[in-house]
C-alpha cells in the first residue's frame, strides 16, 4: 500500500493529530511495536530520576495541549 499525505498542505495540528490517530492503532497490539534495546535503559535511567524526585511528570493531555499552545 503506497500512502502519500499532503504533508505541505496540512497544519502543524493536523499532523499531531495524525500522529495521535497512527499510535492509537499500533498501540491495539504493543507486541507488534518493536522497541530498540537503548530504549529500556533510557526508561530505566529516567524512572529513577523520577522515583528520586529529581524529574516531574505531567498528564499526557496536559502535555498535548501545552505542545498545541506552543507558536511555531
């Protein structure tokens, strides 16, 4: 299947949104989403930075909505 999108004819929020619709699907089925062997120590180093209170997190919808607000 050959998919072209009109990527120069689509807004900044239109891609996000595409992208948000794309990982929505593969996420159906995480097994089928390979994950390179580097990933699990940056997930390590960086669930310990945040266990140690040394790094924050915010809501997923919240970060999302900042991410819109931001001017290109």
């Amino acid at each position: 299947m050959d998919l072209a999108l009109p990527l120069d004819q689509m807004s900044v929020e239109e891609k996000l949104r595409a992208i948000e619709r794309l990982w929505e699907d593969l996420a159906k089925v995480p097994a089928n989403v390979p994950s390179p062997s580097w990933h699990r120590d940056v997930l390590d180093a960086r669930d310990k930075r945040h266990a140690s209170g040394q790094e924050g997190s915010i809501p997923w919808d919240k970060a999302k909505e900042e991410i819109r607000r931001r001017k290109p």
